[in-house]
C-alpha cells in the first residue's frame, strides 16, 4: 500500500485540504472521533490488571 503524503493547511487552501482530511480520517475509519469527540474513560471498576495496564501505557503514548 502506498501512502499519500498529508496535506499540508496554509493560508490559502482551507476548503480542499478540509475535504482531504475529511476522506482520509473516513477512510481510517476515525472521522467520527474527530466530529464527535470522544469520552475518557474516567471508572475502570472492573477492568483485569492487563487492561489497566493496557490502558495506562495507551494513555502514556
């Protein structure tokens, strides 16, 4: 798979660096993520050890 270098945001190309982005982020499946935003996981009451661990080196990256 050969990758698309991104598109750079300047002063003067809003509307189709927007519209890349756009697709690129849908194609990655993670456009709704950047529309809707996302809720932290704040009560991990219930989680194993190895998700705990998991999550705590996610959150370090």
């Amino acid at each position: 798979m050969s990758q698309m270098p991104l598109p750079r945001l300047t002063k003067s190309n809003y509307d189709n660096w927007s519209v890349q982005m756009k697709a690129l982020l849908g194609d990655l499946e993670a456009w709704e993520v950047t529309r809707d935003g996302f809720e932290d996981l704040t009560d991990t009451a219930g989680y194993t050890a190895a998700q705990n661990k998991a999550l705590k080196e996610t959150r370090s990256k």
